[in-house]
C-alpha cells in the first residue's frame, strides 16, 4: 500500500503537452468525474463540489489517444428506453460516475481506468456498455428531431450513390442536387435533395428530372432519427446495430 502522503505519480508518457481529456478521481470513498481542456482549466467546474490541492494529487489520466477509444461511442437513451443520441466515451464515464445510469444493454465494452484510492492504494475502473439509458425522460419534441440536412448525411442517406446514374463515387465526386430547382421554387429539404455525381449534376442543368430525362432512380426521404444515427456512425458495435435495426420504420429498406 502506497504512503497516503505519497500521492501515485502520473503515467511516465505524461508532459504538459499531453491533451487532456476526462479525470475519474476517487476522494476518499467519493468518486468524481471532472473534464479538463488541453490547458488545464476544468470545465464545468462551478458545478463540482472544489476539490484542494491535496485531494487534486492522486490523479491518473485517461488518454484519449488511443484511435480506438476516440471513434468508440456509445448510444445515450432515456429512462424510458427511447433513443436520444452518441454520446462519447467520455460523457458516458461520468453518467457512472454521477450514478444517473438507469440500466444497460450489451455486454461490457470499454474499461475506464481512473484514480488511486488513498485508504486502499487500488485503482477505480469503470466498465461502459454499449447501450446505456440515463435517469430522466427526453422531452415530447426530442423523440423524433429532423436530422441536419448536410451533404455528408445526405451521401450516407443515398450510400454515395449518383441517384441518376446509379454508379457508386468517393465524396469529391459527388454534389448535392434539388430535384426541382431552387431558381424555380424547390427548397432545400430532404425530399427534394438528392446525391448525384458532378457529370450528372451538370447534364441535368437547371431541369426537373423528367425535362431533362434523367429519371430517379429512388424517390428521395426524410430519414428518422434512428435511420440518421446508423448512418452517422461507421463504428457501431453488434448490440448498438441489432437495437438500432429493432427501431427502424419500417418505410426504411435501404437500411432494413
């Protein structure tokens, strides 16, 4: 067991030049969860109990350098079961750590390592699931929000697809074509908007598809909630995609 006045050193690869991420300190028998910017200051820091300099010192970092651990993330749900967002590793460690987890799904995916306990000298984990449903329920107008209309979604939304051409193109390749032209009344929505490549965006001009006899080859949608969650994230883990799929409309058989 360490000497109490003896606080665990920092891991050897720490400088100051070390981006900071998110702290779990154990106090005594307290845990807290505190997140730092790269300079040092914490965030959110007036709504944390003040720690003093001594109970500052049995400090581990959690890197967040691991390319792994920065893609990993996990699906926020409410008390209810109802699907809210990603959240990342780091929002995820301090639910646990507040104890306002309500329940899990999945098994353990991610251990967090976090501070020395002084009394005992052993250090705190912290073992994430995939799924995890916070205390409190999401309010009537969060249910079902229109996901941002941005060419990345859209491109997912389509699987970088030209919807006229029908051939499959990297992003640079592709554009962002209003079905009846924003100069002739169109707006910029999701049903009005789909992917096609630069060719056929150019041969199509400022035409409706069937002026210009370029038929669609699928009608363009709005995707739920849950449709843009699957196409955000190119790291969902088995159980995050099975209760994903589960939730899908089923209007959906691009993704179904």
């Amino acid at each position: 067991m360490p000497d109490s006045a003896t606080p665990p050193p920092l891991p050897p690869n720490f400088s100051a030049s070390t981006p900071l991420g998110v702290l779990v300190i154990t106090v005594s028998s307290n845990s807290l969860c505190l997140a730092y910017a790269e300079d040092g200051v914490p965030l959110g820091a007036s709504s944390l109990p003040a720690l003093n300099q001594e109970d500052r010192m049995p400090l581990e970092l959690v890197h967040t350098a691991s390319a792994e651990r920065q893609k990993a993330r996990v699906l926020s749900l409410d008390a209810n079961g109802r699907i809210l967002d990603w959240m990342s590793w780091q929002d995820a460690t301090c639910l646990y750590v507040r104890d306002a987890v309500a329940w899990t799904i999945g098994s353990p995916c991610m251990t967090i390592h976090g501070g020395w306990q002084r009394s005992t000298g052993k250090q705190s984990l912290i073992e994430l699931h995939p799924i995890v449903a916070s205390r409190g329920r999401a309010r009537p107008t969060a249910l079902d929000p229109t996901p941002a209309l941005t060419n990345a979604a859209l491109f997912a939304r389509d699987q970088h697809l030209c919807l006229y051409c029908g051939q499959q193109y990297g992003k640079q390749q592709l554009t962002r074509d209003h079905v009846v032209p924003i100069s002739r009344g169109g707006k910029d929505r999701w049903v009005n908007v789909v992917t096609a490549c630069i060719h056929c965006n150019v041969r199509k001009r400022n035409r409706t598809p069937a002026e210009a006899g370029m038929p669609l080859l699928a009608v363009p949608y709005r995707p739920s909630w849950v449709e843009h969650l699957i196409l955000s994230n190119r790291n969902i883990l088995a159980d995050q995609m099975e209760f994903l799929r589960s939730h899908l409309p089923k209007r959906s058989p691009r993704l179904a």
